[in-house]
C-alpha cells in the first residue's frame, strides 16, 4: 500500500552505481529504510540534495508491515534550510542531533510527539537568531520525555545532587560515582525547566558545557539498553569552543 507522510532523513548510504538506501524517521511509520532508485545518475528525477542527511521531506511511499526495506513514490521538501548549511556551529549541533536521534530511536511505531519534537528542533535551529551554545543540551534532556526517562523532579536546596542512574535529585552524594554536583545540577535543572527559546539565558562556560554533556551522555547510556558510541559531540565541543 501507499503512506503519505513526513519525513526526517537520518542516514544514507550507497546501495548501487546509481541507487542509496535512506534511514528515514516517519510521522507515520516510525523509522524506516527506503531505497531511492537513479539518484546518483546524470538524469535523476530526485535531486541528491534532497536526500541529504537532515533534510526535511514530504513522501509518498510504498509500504508493507514487516518489510524492513521499500521504495518511495515521490519526495520534495518540506522545509529547506537557508542557515543551517551555511554556519559551522548550527550544522555541528544539528549533526549532533541526528546521530542522537538516529541511535536512540526504534521500532516502528508512529510517535507524533516524539516526531513533532524532533522536527520542530530543526527548524527552530535553522531559524532562530537566538545564541545557540546550549540548545544541544535542551536537545538532549527534553528528548529524554519521548524516550521514556525524562528526569523525575528538579534541583531544590534540600535535594541538590541529580542521580543519573535513578534519574532523580538527592539530599546526598550517591555511592557510585554517576551523579551532577549541586551547580551543574542547578542548571541541567534550569534546561529542563526552561523552553528552547529561553535555554541561551543559562550561564555555562565552556568546561561546564563540556562536563554537562559527557553526564547527560552517560546519562543515556544507564538508561538506553547497548547505546552505542556518540562521535558527532567531539566536532561540536571543538566548534562550540
């Protein structure tokens, strides 16, 4: 059958001389895998820019339940970028986004939020004039709602210490050495309490953002069964420094 839907591209790799096969997250399958024929030809009827990683599609494809790999119909955008490619730190962060979404996402099963989540972050990257050093982090807590461990409480003065393996805040220091000391505690806090569009006002400097980011990595790491390695996170520390 045909499905008219969204779509989010992820990955894509080279199938033949011609043809990729394209990681695509849907509205309206979950995460699916669609081989695009002729693309790679000097008369291809889809553009290969189209089907860039990141890029934000409209499609219409054939699908069948239980068939890991299909073809698509037709594919045009849905929203083309017009800073993302051309600014290093925006497309360092939304490289980063993708790999996380890519390696965290699974199944498919149609999550509107989680899809309406991750689509509104590209474009309010792509159109923001608004400092975008934190929007990583906002990024990588706030997508913790739709993956099913969003952090039980917040930073309060008699619980200041955030557990990353119980996911919550404590009046004391664990046993284990997986926790947020009660400054950077106070700020993951603040992210995850404040929109997307207010997270540039939180204070970090650079050793703090970096130390943020490895703890919320770990964070997903106790909490996301064989999460595999993040890379992309090297480029944006270098990029964002």
């Amino acid at each position: 059958m045909l499905i008219k839907t969204r779509g989010i591209v992820l990955k894509t790799k080279k199938y033949s001389e011609t043809s990729i096969i394209a990681d695509i997250y849907t509205e309206e399958k979950g995460m699916r895998s669609y081989i695009i024929s002729g693309v790679r030809s000097k008369k291809a009827k889809v553009s290969a820019g189209l089907l860039q990683i990141m890029s934000l599609v409209d499609m219409v494809a054939y699908h069948r339940d239980g068939k890991d790999l299909t073809r698509l119909k037709e594919i045009k955008p849905h929203y083309v970028f017009h800073s993302i490619p051309f600014k290093i730190s925006k497309g360092a962060i939304g490289m980063f986004m993708v790999e996380i979404a890519h390696k965290t996402i699974r199944g498919e099963e149609a999550q509107e939020g989680l899809f309406n989540f991750l689509l509104s972050n590209f474009i309010y990257l792509d159109d923001t004039s608004h400092p975008i050093a934190n929007l990583h982090l906002h990024f990588l807590i706030n997508l913790t709602e739709h993956l099913g461990f969003l952090p039980s409480d917040v930073h309060t003065l008699d619980s200041p210490i955030f557990d990353l393996r119980e996911g919550r805040f404590l009046p004391a220091t664990p046993t284990h050495p997986y926790w947020l000391n009660p400054e950077i505690g106070k700020k993951f806090s603040q992210l995850l309490q404040l929109s997307r569009e207010q997270c540039h006002t939180i204070p970090f400097n650079r050793q703090e953002r970096k130390s943020l980011l490895g703890s919320l990595l770990d964070y997903y790491r106790h909490h996301i069964e064989n999460f595999p390695p993040i890379y992309s996170h090297e480029i944006l520390e270098e990029v964002l420094s």
